[in-house]
C-alpha cells in the first residue's frame, strides 16, 4: 500500500507541474532571452582606435569615441549602398557580436559570408543581419533582425520567421519564433543594442538583445554560400548615422562543407 501511495503522489506531483509549465507558457507574451554573455573564444576585431584592418571609403566612415562610424550628410549622399569590409579573412563557421546604435532615418546592416563586387567599390553581396531606425520605414523598425541577402535573393527570413529555403530559392517559412510586433519591443530605439549572429553550416541565426530574431536553413545549393567577407553599411537614402562598436569574432573549426 505504502507504494501504491507513494506512485500516486508522484502522479499528482507530475501533473501539478505539468499543469503549471503549461500555463506559464500560455501566458509568456514573447520568448524568452536566451545566455549570450558567454564570451570565451571571442577576439576583438576593431581596435575602437583606428581603421586598420578595415577597407572603406574614408567620406562615409570614420573611428570617433571608441566607434567605427558611417555617415551619409546632405553634401555626400550616396547612389549606392557601400560598405566597410574587415580584410582580417573569409569566416565559414563562427560567431559573431557587436553593439550598435543608429540613428532615426537609418538604414544599415552587417553582412557576412559575402563577396566583393567588380562593378563598384566597397561594394558587397551577401547575407546581412538587417538593420532600420525608428523612422526610416513604414511601418516602423519594419526590418531590423531580418535576414536579407544584399543582391543576390534578398528577404530571406522576416523577423520572427524561421524559413527553409530548397533549390528552388523561394524562402518558406517553416516555424515561428514569436511575432513580429512582440520582438521589434526588444529594440532599444535611442541607445545601443547588442546583435550576436551565429552560423554553423547552413543555419544563420540572427539575435537581438537576446532574443532570436531570425533563422535561416539554407539548403539552396547553387545560391547558399559557407563562407565570404565580414562588412557593414550606409544605405541610399537620405542623411543617417550608424555607430558600431565591440566587435568580437569567434571562428569556429568543423569538418562540414
């Protein structure tokens, strides 16, 4: 008798639990942060000094208070999206963060696994982990988090989307990771936000704040690329400012691709 009792206060007890996650889950509005503050194999790749080992033009960027700075005025604005690319490699796996603040009518993004241009100079194609201020797009924050392929597919994976995207190129969203609306109130729209990008293979993650923003699983294989140029960029449009800082880089060995 004393194991009957015992086996059914177990079930009581694992019901009661059960019941209790599954209502705390109802109720959580948006998903959780998730740990980021691990920085173990993490080397700066800006010196917060100087430009070197970054190759861009000197109208559009500068280093100024411990920042690497794009900006675009009324005398110097631009035709094309132009970046500033870090000539320290080609990444294939790694990590990635940097903390950045951008002004209201900004438009900027970091790109990655990307590829120089002939037809331009400073000119990249490629992965970007997206980046809009507050007043640039309608509706506001419209893009920030996304992943969008410069030149090449464009919007890959919206955010709050994870999208699988076959040989036919055509993304397809296959689960979601909160909406939309619910993380863009993860951005702080007047000061600095911490973006972290992980790619292991064909899976870009793109994170915010802590918070996942956006997945892709890229299995187009005449489009997809494993690894490429580490950029960042001013847009057309009209005057903005971009500040970037903390860059650390983790680069990662596997045997894949």
């Amino acid at each position: 008798m004393k194991a009957l009792h015992r086996i059914f206060c177990l079930a009581v007890l694992g019901g009661v639990l059960f019941c209790s996650l599954h209502s705390a889950r109802a109720q959580q509005q948006s998903p959780p942060p998730i740990a980021t503050n691990d920085e173990s194999g993490f080397v700066p790749i800006f010196d917060g000094k100087t430009l070197d080992g970054w190759d861009g033009d000197p109208k559009y960027w500068r280093v100024e208070n411990g920042c690497l700075v794009g900006e675009i005025t009324p005398a110097t604005i631009i035709q094309r999206n132009t970046f500033i690319i870090w000539r320290g490699g080609t990444p294939k796996d790694f990590e990635l963060k940097v903390e950045y603040r951008i002004s209201a009518q900004g438009n900027s993004g970091v790109n990655y696994r990307s590829v120089q241009l002939t037809d331009a100079k400073w000119s990249l194609a490629g992965y970007q982990a997206d980046i809009d201020g507050p007043e640039r797009n309608k509706p506001p924050l419209r893009h920030t988090g996304q992943n969008y392929e410069e030149r090449v597919r464009t919007f890959l994976a919206r955010r709050g989307e994870m999208v699988h995207i076959d040989d036919t190129a055509k993304p397809k969203v296959i689960g979601s990771l909160g909406d939309s609306e619910a993380l863009k109130a993860f951005i702080n729209n007047d000061g600095w936000n911490e973006l972290h990008i992980i790619i292991r293979g064909n899976n870009l993650t793109h994170i915010l704040n802590g918070h996942v923003m956006s997945v892709v699983i890229d299995d187009d294989t005449k489009n997809r690329r494993f690894d490429g140029l580490i950029g960042v960029q001013v847009h057309v449009g009209p005057p903005m400012k971009i500040e970037y800082r903390n860059f650390r880089l983790k680069t990662i060995t596997s045997s894949g691709n």
